[in-house]
C-alpha cells in the first residue's frame, strides 16, 4: 500500500481549473519530483495536501487516511512536513529557537526539545551556527535552517517545494546529497523542483503538469524523452550527466 495517496483531486479558483482530476501516490521510502511549468497547479497540489486549501472533489490518503480538508497542525502532527518556496525563518530569532519551534509541535519539555533541536542542527550541518541570528544566514544556510525546522516535526513525509531555487551548482549539490540522507533515515520526499539537474538526480519517479493535469509520469529517463513534456515544459530533450 502507497504511504501517500492523491485520487482525482480537482481545485478550482473562479473560473480557473488549477489542480485537474489528478492522480498520484509514492511509496513508502520513495522520492517522487513534481515539474511543469509556472502556473501548471504544482505548489496548490502542496497547499492542498498541507491543508491551506481544501480541494473541490477527489481524496488525499496518508497511510490510509483520508486526511482531505484537515488543518495543516493536524495535519503536520499527522507525519507531514513541508519546506515552502519561499524560505522566511523567525530572523530576530536564534537559529536554535528557529528550530525548537518545530520541536514544540510534538513535545512541552523546553530542556528536551533544545536537545533535540541541537540534534537535527547537527544533521543538516548548522549547528556551529545555532546561536546566530537566522536573518543573519546566507540563503543556503536558511534552506538548511528550514529543512531542520520541518525535520524537528519528525515527519514521515517531507515536502520540498523548490529546494534548489537561488543556489549555486556546489550548493546545490550539497542540497541534494542532504536531501538524499534525509531519504536514508526513513522519511519519504515528494519534491517540487525547476532545477532540472536536481530533480533528476533525486526523483526514482516524476509527474508532470501542465494547466493542472498530469500529463506524463514515469522514471526520470522516460519523462525526458516524453513529446509531450518536451513541448510544455523542457523544451529539449534533458541530457543526463
């Protein structure tokens, strides 16, 4: 059984179709890429699984669950963590605090979640730096800062909403063998991505959209051959390195 499931989900705003009849579902331990062009219903596909948004018709099931229209702290205390496009941590907060923030949506102990908080610091490589101000940070640092403070909900589904954006090529690659270890101690990715080189690297799966519906999904090698895919969004077919 897939530990995330999307069935027929449909979003309406007005008199547009954002997210179209789409259908999608990752494994346990899996990493799947969402792509397509600006505007294609790929960050609404996020707010409607965050629980931002509730979807006109279709089903959202995490290990089962139809978690549909729930609110996104229930939703967070359920197992599902997000870091968002666009990254905006507590800046006159400490990057420690930033991250025991995350800690208090599932412990009350100040002592256990400042241990805890120093402990995903350490993982993502920050903690040299959790008594800095977090507006102080370099945007790579506060990509990191972010992924700590989503990771010290403990999710078992980590949604990473264009990651890679504003990074150069050595952090990016950095970016990705982070993301990569996150994958390696059980956390299931569904990843949003325009950095091709990323997305391709990481994704065993990817889905693309365009104007709200899927209109290709496979492995990475198939989805860069698709015809379709090529036309709406890569423009060429993607060369791997």
């Amino acid at each position: 059984m897939a530990l995330f499931e999307i069935k027929n989900l449909t979003k309406n705003f007005g008199g547009l179709r954002a997210v179209d009849n789409l259908n999608l579902f990752i494994n346990e331990g899996g990493i799947l890429g969402l792509i397509g062009p600006n505007g294609a219903g790929k960050t609404t596909v996020f707010n409607l699984v965050n629980g931002f948004f509730s979807p006109d018709s279709g089903g959202i099931l995490f290990k089962g669950e139809n978690i549909e229209g729930s609110r996104p702290d229930v939703i967070c205390k359920k197992g599902i963590g997000r870091v968002f496009q666009l990254v905006k941590p507590f800046g006159d907060m400490t990057v420690l605090d930033n991250v025991v923030v995350g800690v208090f949506s599932r412990v009350v102990s100040a002592k256990e979640a400042k241990k805890e908080a120093r402990s995903v610091l350490d993982f993502v490589g920050l903690l040299k730096k959790k008594d800095i101000l977090a507006g102080s940070l370099t945007i790579a640092d506060r990509k990191r800062l972010e992924l700590a403070r989503a990771l010290a909900t403990e999710p078992k589904l980590l949604l990473l909403d264009e990651l890679f954006a504003g990074l150069n090529p050595k952090e990016t690659e950095e970016a990705v063998a982070l993301v990569q270890k996150i994958r390696d101690m059980g956390v299931t990715i569904f990843v949003i991505e325009h950095v091709m080189q990323a997305v391709m690297t990481l994704s065993e799966r990817i889905a693309v959209l365009h104007h709200g519906k899927k209109i290709a999904e496979g492995s990475p090698q198939e989805v860069a051959k698709d015809e379709d895919v090529i036309k709406a969004y890569l423009g060429g077919e993607y060369v791997f390195a």
